[in-house]
C-alpha cells in the first residue's frame, strides 16, 4: 500500500543531512562483509563503564522505591516529571546563582523536539501569511536544524568569518555580525554551544550580542546546549553557560549516557515554555517519566555532575588530542589542510581548502581505504549562499579507540596527499 502524502508528509518522510548519508553508511558496512572499516561517522556516545553503572543504581534505587509504580504507571502533567524539576532548578540555583522556579523549567522528549516546537510555534507562516524566519546565525551547524520546521523555507542560515592559521593549520568559525539579520521577521533563533559538527563554542559576548539583537523584536534565542556544562560537560575550553531575557537554555542527558530515553530540558522564561508546552501536549502529552526519575536522581546527588566533568571529558578531549597529534605528523605541511579548533562536543572537523573534489567523493574514496567519515556538506542547513567551503569538510566521530582513530588519520592523510596530488599533475 502506497498512501498518498500531504506537503507535510512527503517532506517529513524523507531523510535529509546526515540521516540520509547514515543509509549509505549502514549499507556499506552491510555490504563490506570480510573489510574491517574504521567508522568514524557514529553520533552515539560510547558506553563508558563509570556512566552506565551510574544509570543501573539509578534504576535500582527507583526499582526498589515506592514511588515506581507511579511512574511508570501514571500519565503525568506536559511540564515533566516533578521532581526531576525540583533537582534541575536546585542544581542551577546553586551552581548559577540563578533564581529559577519549577515555571522556569520544561522536560521533553529529547532536546530535538525543544526545536520542533519552537521552529514551527514561533516560525513560519503567521495568521496573516506572513513567514517568520527561523534564523541559524553561526553555519554550519547541527544537521537536525533543517528538518525541525515545517516550513523549510523559514530556516535561514548565515556564512561565518574565519579565524585562520595558517602556520598551524587551524581555524575558529566566529559569527559574521556584519551580515546576520534579526528583524521583526525572525520567529526565533537557534544554535549549539558546543557546536555539532565543528567543536565550536561561540564566546559569552558573542552570545550576549545575538540575544540583544533578538530582544527588540521579542524573539526567542534557543541555546543548543546537549554538549554544555554542567552535564555532560562536555567543553574542553573554559565556557558560562547564559541564562535570562529571552535565552532559553536547552540541555540533552543523550551525551551523558541516555540517549535511549530522550531526556530534553528547556530552561527559560515562563512565558516562552507556555508555549511550546501546549505545543507538547499537542503532540505526545509528555516526556517519559522512568528516564526523568532516573535523571532526578542522578542530578540531585550531584553525582552526575561529578561522573561528566571527571569521566565522560577527559575520555572524548583524551580522543581529540589523539586526533589532533596523529594528523599534525601525517598530513603534508604543504597541503591547505586546517583542524577547527577542538573546544567540545564529540566530533573533530576538518576543512581542506581548493579541495579538487567535493567532500562526497572524498567520503567515498575514502571508504576504499576502509574509513568511514561525514561529508561536510549536510552540515549547513538554511544557508542559501553557493559557497564552495561547504563542500570542502569533514566531520569525524571522537567515539572510536585510540588505535583506530591513529590509523584512520593516517589513511585519510594517505588519500589527502593523493587527491591534492593528482589534481597538481592533471593541471
């Protein structure tokens, strides 16, 4: 059977960014039967012993407690799990200075739904037909921002400038205010910090200054925070996580080892959250409740804290620098090559300057040296601008061993040296 679609259904039905790469990916590694690929494309945080014991006692503690048959046997309110709101508000009271309220606090399915909900409450078409932006202001970022809105031509991104070195072969993508525009046909802002794919963090100013250009127009700024402090800490530079106004902090427990249970947070104004909580009780009623009342318990004694900042860093900024070292003594000092710099998240990224050939068939050349890598392309959504750096990137997952990211550096040098090669000889 073959059901006729709607608009929305043929463009929710399809797979785009990363989702569609991930299909070529899957069949490859189905196909490759007897090759031992290096897969550096997963998204999915290692299981760390540490973390994962962390989430059994969690369980144990609800399993054995009174309140489980509640749980798991009860509807809850679209807000979230009380007393998960209790420890989020706590923690950052404490942690922040802040002065939160359970009003200040919103739980979802997974942060990517914060930015479903937001893209299309707050952006598209308005009742009088006029279309209100989505605006992503630092490209690229994460591949997910071009499917949360239902009207895509809403989702607008802007071209960064770049810091360059050269002599290091490393660069910082830094927000082009010159030419981002917040106007009073913005529905609301989005962006990550730590940023997926690149490992970016946008600095407190620059941060403070797209909230300010937002706040006029009384836009929502969501902070894209599932790689921020203070869980899973994942931020190898010294960074403040903003809160107030019109920033709404959004937060992910999926890098802290429950990407399974799509634990989502927003953290903002209480009139923001009415919003896309009427959106969620719309759409699902609520999150599930046994990850929140695990999450509570892990939040409340601090010890989740403690297991991101102590175990779950070290282990991905160990991978970096692994990274970082092996393609400093691969990669020819002669090839346009740069390594963005790494201050978080779980991935490297890697741009090669006049690549002769698009990032496309650099992945698939590269799959014939057994590694397994993410174009860069998918990574730009709403950017309507032809720039060719798009399709000169990499991105390349931290989640591997040591040994293998070394090898898979060493062989994606190897094949660098080779495509920059042959295009020399061709001209």
């Amino acid at each position: 059977m073959e059901p006729a679609l709607s608009q929305i259904g043929v463009q929710m039905s399809s797979l785009t960014g990363v989702r569609a790469i991930m299909k070529d990916i899957i069949e490859t590694l189905r196909a490759g039967k007897g090759r031992e690929f290096i897969n550096l494309s997963a998204g999915n945080p290692v299981i760390l012993p540490e973390v994962e014991q962390l989430w059994r006692d969690c369980t144990a503690e609800l399993l054995a407690s009174p309140e489980y048959g509640e749980v798991v046997c009860r509807y809850g309110t679209s807000q979230g799990y009380e007393p998960l709101i209790a420890a989020i508000v706590a923690d950052f009271n404490r942690r922040y200075g802040l002065e939160l309220s359970d009003r200040h606090v919103l739980i979802t399915p997974g942060s990517q739904s914060i930015y479903f909900y937001a893209a299309n409450a707050f952006g598209g078409k308005t009742i009088d037909g006029e279309l209100k932006q989505v605006v992503l202001p630092l490209s690229p970022d994460y591949t997910g921002y071009g499917g949360v809105s239902l009207t895509p031509d809403a989702v607008i991104a802007y071209q960064p400038t770049l810091d360059l070195d050269e002599e290091a072969h490393r660069f910082k993508y830094r927000p082009d205010f010159s030419q981002l525009e917040i106007t009073q046909k913005t529905g609301c802002v989005i962006f990550s910090r730590p940023c997926n794919p690149t490992g970016n963090v946008l600095s407190d100013a620059e941060v403070r200054k797209i909230a300010s250009l937002a706040a006029p127009y009384n836009v929502p700024v969501l902070v894209d925070s599932a790689y921020a402090p203070p869980f899973p800490a994942l931020n190898f530079r010294s960074m403040t996580p903003i809160f107030g106004g019109n920033i709404v902090h959004c937060l992910s427990l999926s890098k802290a080892g429950l990407p399974g249970e799509r634990i989502g947070v927003a953290i903002g104004e209480p009139e923001i959250l009415k919003v896309l909580e009427s959106f969620q009780t719309n759409a699902c009623i609520h999150s599930p409740r046994y990850g929140q009342a695990i999450a509570a318990r892990a939040i409340a004694s601090g010890k989740l804290a403690d297991i991101s900042i102590n175990i779950i860093r070290p282990y991905y900024q160990q991978k970096f620098a692994v990274l970082e070292a092996t393609l400093s003594e691969t990669m020819s000092q002669d090839i346009p090559w740069f390594l963005h710099l790494g201050e978080g998240a779980i991935f490297a990224w890697l741009w090669f300057q006049d690549l002769p050939i698009t990032d496309w068939e650099f992945y698939q050349q590269l799959k014939e040296f057994e590694v397994i890598a993410v174009p860069g392309s998918s990574f730009f959504p709403g950017l309507r601008e032809n720039w060719q750096h798009k399709h000169q990137c990499l991105r390349i997952s931290l989640t591997a061993s040591n040994e293998e990211i070394v090898t898979g550096m060493q062989r994606l040098a190897e094949l660098t040296n080779h495509v920059y090669q042959s295009s020399m000889i061709k001209a």
